[in-house]
C-alpha cells in the first residue's frame, strides 16, 4: 500500500520535529510506502519553514493556504496524496505515532480504521469534567444518524481511498471524521483503542466557536440531502 498520512497545523513549531521524528521511527519496520502531507493554514511561529528544515526518510511535502479549518485542510491534503491509503492525525503529539503500524494493520482487512478513546483500551489522558461531558454529548448527538463507531469525534484515523469515490465533503469546523462515516458509510470499520495525551506546547483550537460550528455541521448532517444510500 501507499499510505499518505495528513498532518494539518497552524502554529505548531514547538512539537511538529517531535512528531515527525516518531512518525518516522514508527513506520521504519513497515514495508508500505509513505508520504506524509503537512497542510499549514498560515502559521506565523515558523512551523512550514522549521518542517522544511529537517531531514527524513520519509518523503514530506508542505503546502500552505490561506484559508482556515481543520476538516477542509484535511480534505486538501487527500487532494494533495498520492497514496491509495489516507490517513490523518494532529500535530500537538495528542495522537500517538505508535500506533500507526496498528491501525495500519487493522486497514488491512477494514475499509476505515479509527483510533478510538472510547473502547477497552482508550482513554484521555486528563480532561476536565466540563471537556469529558462536552465530548460525550456531542457522541450522543449523532448516534441518530446511524454512526456505528464508538469516537466519531476521533481525529486520528486511516482510510482506503476508494471509499471516498462520488462522496462530496462539506464539512464545518473539526469533525471531518463524522462527515466521512455519514456520507460514505463505510461498510468494514475497526476501531484501536488509543490514548488521547495532553498538549504539552502551543495552544489548543478549540473554542466556543468550534462548537458553534460543530451543530452547525450536524445540522446539515441531519438534513441528508447529501447521504448516499444505505449499503
């Protein structure tokens, strides 16, 4: 396989060597192909440039856009990928590089393959009550849309490409993951449970408005103009 792994940033100078550098050590056993693909929305803390400045084994490329977001920098860089297989985590070393070989692995007989908090196995590092019950509810939000996975709000997945053929992405803020268990319904999903680690350097994201953003998606979500029909 060819595996292109997506890493959006904006201001992440302070951990993407460190991330990259796991990465790379974490798939130097694996006799898949890679490429990773940074999407940077206009950092002003030197991120591309520190990127550029490194040397790998692994083939990386950078691409920097002007416009904001998470879930349509990662819908760039799946138009950006050369591989057959896509994947996609944060740059704040939330997401375990470990874990690749796993999920990888775990693709092999999968169509999606998703680090999950939420099964035996998962966990989040350390949150606040008021962070832990925000993220429970906005599970329970889409569970009537028929999502069968246990972390729809996970950021750190791997997919075959194929499954995105005659899908059309529109996502709103974050949660690019939902968007795609909605309206491509993948018919073989696994989950790896994971630990989901703090950020250690560099500010988080999210805010009020992300979670405006977020009913704001699962509205249009809900509308189902755009869902394919049930497989």
């Amino acid at each position: 396989m060819k595996i292109s792994l997506i890493i959006p940033t904006l201001n992440e100078r302070g951990s993407i060597e460190a991330l990259l550098r796991a990465v790379e050590a974490a798939v130097k056993t694996q006799n898949d192909e890679f490429e990773i693909i940074i999407i940077d929305d206009g950092s002003t803390d030197g991120t591309v440039e520190h990127a550029q400045s490194l040397t790998f084994s692994i083939p990386l490329r950078t691409v920097v856009r002007s416009e904001r977001g998470l879930a349509t920098a990662v819908l760039r860089g799946f138009s950006e990928a050369q591989g057959d297989v896509l994947g996609v985590m944060d740059a704040d070393l939330s997401h375990p590089p470990e874990k690749i070989p796993e999920l990888i692995e775990a693709l092999r007989g999968a169509d999606l393959v998703l680090g999950s908090r939420n099964i035996s196995g998962g966990m989040v590092e350390e949150w606040p009550w008021y962070r832990k019950w925000a993220s429970g509810f906005a599970t329970l939000l889409v569970r009537p849309l028929g999502v069968r996975v246990s972390d729809p709000m996970s950021g750190f997945f791997f997919l075959r490409r194929s499954i995105l053929e005659d899908v059309e992405c529109s996502p709103i803020g974050y949660k690019i993951l939902l968007e795609i268990v909605v309206k491509a319904q993948p018919s073989r999903i696994q989950e790896v449970p994971y630990v989901f680690r703090n950020r250690n350097v560099g500010k988080s994201k999210m805010g009020m408005q992300e979670t405006v953003n977020y009913l704001r998606h699962l509205w249009r979500l809900f509308g189902g103009n755009c869902l394919k029909p049930a497989k």
